[in-house]
C-alpha cells in the first residue's frame, strides 16, 4: 500500500512555486489587481447591478446600438464610388480577388455600381444615396459617418459574434453585458441591458446579448413587443394584480421569518428580487405604452401603436435610456441582400429602409431636442458589409455578397457631429489605412464610456478576459 | 482534451496551445504531447459519420450456425460451373436473347411531387429535374412519404430512379458513411378525391437494375423491416432504378393521388436514399426482369469471344435470374433474411467515438494550425512528477494515468469538487484552477484527507458522500449568527451548516417533485417541457427543429436534465437559475438572485401547472384548512411552519377563497390557466385559492435551497 501521506505531500504549492521559480511577489499583486476591477463572485452578487464610477471620465452613459441584421448594402446607401459606377457590370479586376474568400460568390464576378442616385448633404458633404429616404439627410450634421470599418469574418453568425463579443465563436460576454459590468445600471426597475427585436430574426440568438462567463445579471433582457415585453411578467389568467400583491405580502412574511430563524442575507436578497420583479410588473408595461407620448413624437417617429415596428422600438429606447437604462440593442432584419425574389437590392432594401430610417434619425433627433444626444451614443452599423460585386442576375432582383468592409455611423456619446472617417478604395473594395475595425470600434465605444477597454477585465478559465480580446486602439480621430 | 483536464486534473491546459503557460509549469510542446493521444479520431468536420456502433450480444454459436447454413444454401443457389450448369447457361442464353427481341417498350411519365413529407426531420427538396433531393438534417434513419397527383389513365407500374448528387457521399446514393443506401419498404397507396382513407396497392413484382448481394430488390416489397434493396452504392456510384409493377392497373381519375413510401428501416443506420425521382407508366406490358445494357452487349458477343469481364456478367445474371435456381434462391434468401432477423434482435446500438490510427502530431507554432513545428510523440506534462507507466501510449493509457494512485491531483480535484456540490462551495474556490493562480484550499488537511480516504475507498463516490453527509461539520445547522456573519461572511470556516439556492435542473425537479407530478423515467431523448413562444424566432435555422415542438404526457413532467439543450436559445428557466450554455466546459455554476428568476417561479406556466398539483395534492388530506396548509407546508420547507407561518399562511387562503368566491369569472380563468385538463368533480373555488397557496409556498426561499 503506498503511503499515502507521501501521495497527498506531493506537489505542495511551495514546491509547485520553488520549481516554477516563480516570485511570489509577482503573484500576490497580480491576483490584487485582479480583484481591483473584476469582483470576487460572492461579493458580486450582493450588489452587481449598483452604478459604478468608470475608469475616467466618460462622454456617454448609455448606448443605443441599431443593429441592422444580415449586412445592409453599404455601396447603395452611404459609400458612394464613382469608379464603381463606372466600371458597372465588368468584372471585377483580378488584382483584386487573388487570393480571397467569398462566401458565396467566385472571384470572377462582375461590378455592380450604386444601383440608387446619391447626393451630398450637410456641411461635411456626407454621401447618401435615395433609398435611405429624406429621414437621414436631415441629421448629416448631427451624424459621425464611418467607413470602411472591417472585420475578418464573412459568415453572419461568426461575424456578429464577432462584433458583439469580441471572438468569433460563442461563449463570451456581449457588448451590452461588458458595459453593465463595468457600469452598473441607472434604471430603478429596469434591467440594465434590453434587447428588442423586430423584421425577421438574427442570426447569433442570445449569444449577441448574453453574458457569456460574466454573472448572469449583466445579459441582455429582451423586451418582446408582442405577447408578453418581458417573459413570465405577467401574472397568470385567473390572479389579479390585488391578489398577486397579497401573495407577495405573504410570501414575504413567510420569508422574513425564514430570515428570522437561520439569518441568510441571500433571504433579503430573495425578497428584494420579489419585491422588483413586482415593481416591474407596473414599471415595464408602463415604458412600453408609448400611448402617452404626444402626437408630434409619434408622428417625429413614425410610430404604429400596438404593432411590432422598429420605430415603436426606437422610441421605447429612448424612454428606456431616459430613465437610466445603460444600453439598448436594437435588432432588425432581414437585410441579407443577396439577390433573387426573397431579399435583393432594388426591392428589399426599399422596404427594410422604410422600416428603418425614419425611427432612426427621429431617435437622434429626439435625443438632441431633449438634451440627451451629448450622453447618450447612438451606433448604426451590422456585422459587416455587402461585395461591389453583384450576386444574382443583373435585373430588378440583383444583390451583392458579404464582403469585409462596411459602414456604420454613430451620433451623440461624444463623437464629432457632421463628421466623415475612414474610407475604402475607388471600388469600395478594401479599407483604407487608418479605418476602425471591428476592435478598434469596441475599444472607442468603452472609451466614450470612460472605460479603459484593457483594463475592463474579468478572469475566468485562469486568465484575464477582455471584450476587445488582446486587439483594438481607440481611435481618437472620430473623438469630439 | 482541454475538458478532460480541466475535470479531472483542474488544469488550465488551453493557456499552453500557443506559448509556453504563462504560470503553470505546462509547455507548449507537452500540450501538443497530450494532443497526440486524442489525435485519432475519425471525425469529418462536414459530418456523414455515425455515432452509433451496432454491438452483437446474442449467442455467437447460435449465429454461427446461422452463417453456415446461409453459407450451405448460398453454394447451393450460386452453384459452381459444371456441364450440366453449363448446358443449362447456353439454354437460357438463348431464351433470353428472344426475350431481349421481344421486349415492349415502355412509356414513362415523370411524377411532379406535390408534397414531400419526411419522418425524421430531413427536409426533402424538389429539384427542377423533379427529382426529390435529400438536404439538411442527417438522421441514422428516416422514412418519405410522396404525394402526387399523376397523369390520369390506368397505370401499371411505378418506377423508381436512385440517382447519384454530388453532395452524397463519394457522390453516390446517401450522405451516409459510405454512400450506400438499404431502402427496407416501398409502398404506394392511391387516394381518390372522395375517399376517406387511402387503399394499399398491391406490387405483384420488383425488378431492379441492379442490386447489391444479400440485398435484392425483393426485399423492398416482401412486409419485412429486416430485408431491403440496396444498390452497391458505396462500390457503385452510378444511378440505378427499380421498377415495380402493380398487381392490377390502378385507376386514375381527376383528384386521385399517389402516395408513394420510401422506408428505411434497417440496422444500417445512414443508408438512406440522397436522391431520387418516381414515375407511372400506362404501358400494358412492363418487364418482369430486368436487362441492363451490359448484359445485353455481352450477350450478343459470341460467347467464345467474351472477354472475363462479359463472361461473368452473363453468368451472374444466369444465376441471379434462372427459373431452375429459383427455389434454391428463395431458400438462400430466406435463411439470410432469419440470419439478419436474429442478429438485429440480438444487438444493441451505442453511442460511440470511432478511434482511427493514429495521425502524426506536431507542435504548432504560435497555435497556428497552418505552421507545423517538431513531430511530438504522446506523453504526459512532468510538473506532476508522474511518467506513463506502460509502454502503449493512447488513451486508456491516460487514463490510467490520470487515476494512478501516485497522481497527485486527480483525487483532490473530484472530491473538492463533490465537497462543492454539497456545501455549494469548494474547498479550493476556484476547483477548475488548481495551479498557481488558482485559489489556496481552506482546509488543505482535510482536502488531502479526504483525498486519500477516496483513493484508499478505490475512488467510492457512494462512500466519499456518505462521509461527508454523515459529518457533524455537514449536518450542522445552516442558522447562521451576526458573529458568525461577522467571523466567517462566506461560510468558508464551515461554521454553519450549508445553505444555498439549488440548481437550474434541479428547481424544476423539486417543484414537480412536491407537486406529485415528477416522472420517474430514466433514460430516453430529449424532451421539451414548455416555453414561451418565439423564444427561437432570433435564431437563424437552416434545417432541422425549426419550432420548439413542447412535449406531452409523461415528458412534460421530466426531470430537468432531460431538457433539451439548444445553445444558442438556452430555455429560459435554465437560463434564469443559471444553466451554463454549454460552449465550454464549466467547473461551477453561478448562483444568481434575481428579478427574472422571481418572474419565472411566479409566473411561468410550467411552474404554475406544479402550483395546481401541489393544491390538489393538498386537497386530497383528510383534514381542515390548518391541516392543509401544514402538510402543504412541510411538504415544500421540509420543516413543519411555526405559529405565524400558519396563521399568515391560512389568513392568506380565506383572503384568496373570499376573492374568488365573489369572483367566479377569475376562478375559471385561474383554473383554465393552470390545468391542461381541468379536473372535474371538483370545487374549483377552493381549488383556485389553494393554488395561488400553493404557488406561493413553491416561492419560499426554504423551498428552492438546500440547507
């Protein structure tokens, strides 16, 4: 029989460390720093959602993010290249597709030009074409319009994952999950972080709003604008809100006296967790009837009570940011604009900017009007871009492939108003130097929030995770 | 291989695939050296393998027997050349070359598929070409069903074309492993416009162009799962056809449809058909036998100027097709067709990962699986002062080594992790990091103590539990004191007994459990207990489960590990108490407290249904309304309720019963919210009172933790 005090004095940690020849000063100040910014689990959960002081000071503190799902054709819309309107339907140089990947189409195809006429408006002489309708113009001063942001993903699902958590594949913690962490939540008796959807589904599920490794306080809660905004808020057919209060009332009772005899601070938590999801059975219903809101905002909004439509939706993310929500994701689809009858150019992305713009430059200028546009950051943008190539046959039902660079814009948080940055080249092909990518945007996002995005850690599997990965700079270029 | 260490070694092996780990002793070639042991599976990363291995259990004499007389019967039916043999080739050589001359030729009209349903959650597509085209989900078996409306007329046959596409595997006739197809049943049905049910049609005969041995074409039309007709297709990737002709022309009017079964339903998982297409004939005569082309070019040639090739086509068809062998083929087919019968009675399926050879590992320079470095041969880290003990090295060998008794780690990392199941926290906080950055145990005595009391046991888990359970430390009250909250705020000295929220699974467990409605079954596929609607509309699915299909009848009431997982639209009740997602490995789960939670045990009709089983449960006592809150109560607490639980919670009943009394509209309401089917005989009034008791005991914080 071996001796097993020989076993179990294997390996002590004092041999462990003599054999590594580590300093275990080294060690003891890492783990310190660790627990500065990423808190113990335990601790965590006391008060997880309490506001907390950012890294410095921020520009912003709340987000809006408009995500346009599947890729809008940016060519079309705000990336406006003569060359490529020249060189329309010739194929597309070799110089070019040597050596790439598309998703679906081959190297050989041909260019398609900008299939809408566009114009220059505001001071900045920003490029919009058509098809984003008179809506957008409107707010090219107020607006930070960004080229040629990239990403190396090509599939949607990588891609999204990609621009919300940072890494292509799932299991880390979102954009909106990062900043709740960082920031706590403002809102009495609102989640912290709300996702609503409307147009045709996403592509990365929960993931793009999920928590990851991060407690699960900070996901996103996705407030459904049929049925029920929030799940299991309401109370079953058959009790009323009176009855549902008694209940409380008593379930409290009972709780207390359960505190009264073992003393487990978790009960007082358990009651305060009862006690909002009561309030929230007032407070959510309550945001979400946009009926009290005056004629003329519906009307700025292009608003339709009681359906499920993205303006609806850019409304409540205004009442929501107003009574402290730190970040709202809207999604909207579907804008995969490949070509053929279900989603191409010349037909889809008509529709899906009627869907879309109005209620997107109503939000910004809402904002503006309410004085909330200087601390509150507004971004438009997808998880990548569409090909200056066609996909499809040229005709009224033409579309273009996802392709690497796209644009997005932002406004308010911060960043310069009536501003253009970055750009890609004479076809719309590649980025230029200098433009964000999908990491830069990231870590400039924090930054407005006065978040270090280096320093905004947590640990998890035995090393430091942040939402840029080990990537991104912010860039300072697009900064107000 | 990340997983396996981070269980059982709690080692944070991943930190090593693409430098050396930056405080653990791991090397980045010593990553790459255990890689080498797992580098052999036979996993394609675009699918087509089966997870499932058929295992012979039976009595191998038995089955021994069973091969000899197939063997016997087979020499019988195939017999060797001999004169006689010889001269009866050279007759029907030449009654078949009349045949050949006097065949009818035969009209075919191709079938336009109107509905394509399939059994397995395959989605069957129409192709231009009006073939039908199998896409997406990829299940071991499946069956077709095919509903058309042809051509008006009297037909007389059906023919079916298996055709090869290049998305089948080495573009033959399935995605399965091989390519190979077994189609076990074809069945048509017709269904006139002003019948109520659809009428079997009889097939008086099947002939194929070919088919693979042991499995003709016959096997297709005989009633039996066990025999079928494939057509070679991991050797031959070729299209092929079978036709089969009906008993007596079936009538067609306007609105008659066809309705055509392709089943697969043999102990071949994956052998079904990819691709095919159907079509009618009218003709009045159809072959009963097939001829292909190559057989008909060979039989023209003279038979002393065939060459082998053609010669033994010719004979092959002679002694697949002559009437004289008929009995000895029948006989022959017949004992396949028991053999195959009593093997597939006698197996079992299982899961299983196929290990390949295996393939040659190297390092990878900075991860980078494009940039190979140094060929390593499979090994295990030194920093743990343990080398292989056996010569072979793959992954029983691991195995063993991680459960050697001189493995340091092993044991303490499973028992810290039980002791984290039962305290809710672990000994060493960070139980899936026992390397330098990783937590100090807080009882590093006990934690070695139990270690090898665990080894010493021969790794009991039963007996490694017991001793926890059975300690002082472990029974202690979990009542905890503002000097013990003051000394010890976590609970980490042990000086009060455990108290914690229990998990996702098991909160649904519990609440079944008290309401009387928790299945006891084990085992089976996944189930799905209900969910809100829409929960997958922000989910992008090609194929397969498209809609959450809610489970019924027993499976509703399963446990909550039963619950079927889809990652990236987690259930929200998982979701809300914690589940992990699943996209990596996690040690220990979180323990949250909040609003949505609170949502979901109120309000969630699951739980809601749970509310009505417990009042019923609570109604059936014999006693009063104190007896009922009491065994209520008990029931959900484990603890009978002091004075003033009793009284709030029976002041809280006759305020609910009053409410509803005047009320009777919302006591329908309650009652239709929380039955699938409401009970009869029954007061409902008391009823809904006692469930909105009920859902407020299933809320107590004694009633979802432990301690």
């Amino acid at each position: 029989m071996h001796n097993q005090c020989e076993i179990v004095t294997k390996l002590r940690r004092r041999e462990f460390l003599g054999r590594a020849g580590f300093n275990v000063g080294a060690i003891a100040l890492s783990s310190m720093l660790a627990r500065n910014l990423c808190a113990d689990p335990v601790a965590a959960t006391r008060k997880p959602l309490a506001p907390r002081r950012p890294h410095f000071a921020p520009r912003a503190k709340s987000v809006i993010f408009l995500n346009m799902v599947g890729a809008p054709p940016q060519l079309d819309m705000f990336d406006y290249k003569t060359k490529l309107k020249q060189l329309h339907n010739q194929i597309v140089p070799e110089s070019l597709t040597k050596g790439e990947r598309f998703a679906f189409i081959n190297g050989d195809a041909k260019l398609l030009g900008p299939l809408f006429e566009f114009k220059q408006y505001g001071q900045a002489g920003m490029w919009m074409s058509s098809v984003v309708g008179h809506y957008m113009p409107e707010i090219a001063d107020d607006i930070c319009m960004i080229h040629g942001v990239h990403t190396e993903q090509f599939n949607h699902s990588p891609a999204a994952l990609l621009l919300f958590t940072g890494f292509p594949r799932s299991g880390r913690p979102s954009m909106g999950a990062w900043v709740t962490y960082g920031l706590g939540n403002e809102a009495q008796d609102l989640p912290g972080f709300v996702v609503m959807a409307t147009g045709r589904g996403g592509r990365c599920g929960v993931e793009c709003y999920g928590p990851g490794f991060l407690p699960t306080v900070y996901q996103g809660v996705q407030f459904r604008s049929h049925g029920e905004p929030v799940l299991f808020l309401n109370n079953p057919s058959g009790i009323d809100s009176k009855l549902r209060r008694d209940a409380l009332d008593t379930l409290r009772s009972l709780n207390q006296q359960e505190y009264d005899l073992l003393g487990d601070p978790e009960i007082q938590t358990r009651i305060s967790a009862y006690e909002m999801a009561y309030r929230m059975q007032t407070s959510v219903p309550d945001l979400i009837d946009i009926s009290s809101e005056p004629k003329h905002i519906h009307e700025l909004y292009g608003t339709e009570p009681g359906q499920r439509r993205f303006g609806n939706n850019c409304l409540l993310a205004r009442r929501l940011v107003e009574r402290g929500v730190r970040f709202v994701q809207l999604n909207h689809g579907e804008w995969d604009a490949h070509g053929g009858s279900r989603v191409n150019i010349p037909q889809t992305i008509p529709r899906l900017c009627g869907e879309t713009m109005q209620g997107a430059a109503a939000l910004v200028k809402d904002l503006k009007q309410r004085g909330m546009l200087d601390d509150t950051l507004v971004i438009w943008g997808s998880e990548f871009g569409r090909t200056p190539m066609l996909q499809g046959k040229l005709g009224d039902q033409v579309g273009r492939d996802h392709h690497k660079a796209f644009t997005i814009w932002m406004a308010g948080g911060g960043v310069k108003r009536g501003f253009i940055h970055g750009g890609t080249d004479e076809l719309g092909y590649k980025h230029l130097e200098g433009s964000l990518d999908v990491y830069d945007l990231q870590a400039t996002v924090l930054h407005l929030l006065g978040l270090d995005h280096e320093r905004l850690t947590y640990k998890f599997q035995g090393r430091q995770y942040r939402l840029t990965d080990v990537h991104g700079k912010v860039v300072r270029d697009i900064l107000g | 291989m990340d997983t396996t260490f981070t269980v059982w070694l709690a080692a944070t092996l991943g930190c090593a695939q693409c430098h050396n780990h930056k405080y653990d002793e791991f090397s980045q070639r010593e990553y790459y050296q255990i890689y080498a042991f797992f580098n052999n599976t036979t996993e394609r990363a675009t699918g087509g393998e089966s997870e499932t291995l058929s295992l012979f259990l039976g009595d191998e004499c038995e089955l021994e027997r069973h091969k000899s007389e197939v063997e016997r019967l087979r020499a019988m039916a195939e017999p060797a050349d001999n004169s006689e043999v010889f001269a009866a080739q050279q007759k029907w050589e030449v009654e078949t070359r009349e045949a050949i001359t006097n065949e009818p030729s035969v009209t075919w009209l191709t079938l336009d598929p109107d509905r394509l349903i399939s059994s397995a959650a395959t989605t069957l597509r129409k192709q231009a070409d009006l073939s039908v085209r199998a896409t997406g989900a990829n299940p071991d078996f499946d069956n077709y069903t095919i509903v058309a409306d042809p051509p008006t007329g009297k037909l007389t046959a059906i023919r079916l074309e298996l055709l090869t596409h290049r998305s089948h595997t080495n573009g033959s006739h399935s995605r399965g492993e091989n390519g190979n197809t077994v189609l076990t049943e074809f069945e048509v049905f017709v269904n006139d416009s002003d019948a109520d049910t659809a009428t079997k049609v009889e097939i008086s005969g099947a002939v194929a162009d070919h088919s693979q041995e042991g499995h003709p074409i016959g096997g297709a039309i005989d009633g039996n799962t066990t025999s079928g007709w494939s057509a070679e297709g991991h050797i031959r990737r070729e299209n092929c056809s079978a036709l089969f002709t009906f008993a007596s022309p079936v009538e067609v009017k306007r609105g008659t449809s066809l309705i055509v079964n392709l089943k697969h339903e043999s102990r071949y998982p994956r052998h079904v058909i990819g691709r095919f297409r159907l079509s009618v004939t009218e003709s009045a005569e159809v072959p009963t036998l097939f001829r292909p082309p190559e057989l008909r070019a060979a039989l023209a040639v003279d038979p002393a100027r065939r060459n082998p090739h053609q010669r033994k086509l010719v004979r092959k068809h002679f002694i697949a097709t002559t009437p004289q062998l008929a009995a000895a083929r029948a006989e022959y087919q017949k004992a396949r067709q028991e053999m195959d019968e009593f093997t597939k009675e006698n197996s079992t399926t299982t899961m299983v990962m196929h290990e390949g050879p295996a393939r040659s590992t190297h390092v990878l320079t900075r991860g980078d699986f494009l940039t190979k470095g140094d060929e390593v041969q499979p090994d295990v880290p030194k920093v743990y002062g343990l080398s292989l003990q056996e010569e072979q090295r793959n992954r029983l060998t691991l195995a063993r080594w991680i459960v050697h008794p001189d493995q340091p780690l092993t044991a303490r990392v499973t028992v810290n992790r039980i002791w984290e199941v039962m305290f809710g926290q672990a000994i060493v906080n960070t139980s899936e990091d026992f390397g330098v950055q990783g937590d100090l145990p807080t009882h590093p005595q006990l934690l070695d103590w139990l270690a090898a009391d665990f080894v010493q046991s021969k790794w009991n888990f039963k007996g490694l539990l017991n001793t926890i359970v059975m300690s002082a430390t472990y029974q202690q009250s979990s009542a905890t004191t503002l000097k013990k909250l003051h000394h010890d705020r976590y609970n980490k000295l042990l000086t009060r007994g455990p108290r914690f929220r229990v998990e996702a699974e098991m909160v649904r467990d519990l609440t079944l459990e008290i309401a009387g409605m928790l299945s006891p079954k084990i085992g089976g596929p996944s189930v799905y207990p209900p969910q809100p609607d829409s929960i997958w509309e922000s989910l992008f699915i090609e194929a397969g489960l498209k809609e959450w299909p809610a489970s019924t009848g027993e499976d509703r009431y399963r446990r909550g590990i039963y619950t079927y997982y889809k990652r990236t639209a987690l259930h929200p009740m998982l979701r809300n108490f914690d589940a992990p997602n699943r996209n990596v490995c996690t040690v220990s789960r979180q323990r949250s407290n909040t609003p949505l939670a609170a949502l979901n045990t109120m309000n969630d009709p699951a739980f809601l249904e749970a509310a009505a089983g417990l009042a019923q449960r609570m109604m059936r006592i014999d006693g009063q309304t104190p007896d009922r809150v009491t065994y209520g109560f008990r029931l959900c607490a484990s603890r009978p309720p002091t004075s003033i639980e009793q009284t709030v919670l029976q002041e809280f009943f006759e305020n609910a019963l009053a409410r509803y009394k005047a009320n009777p509209q919302q006591v329908d309401n309650l009652i239709n919210s929380a039955f699938l089917t409401p009970p009869s005989q029954v007061d409902n009034v008391h009823l809904a009172a006692w469930i909105v008791v009920a859902n407020t005991l299933l809320n107590m914080d004694a009633t979802l933790t432990k301690g």
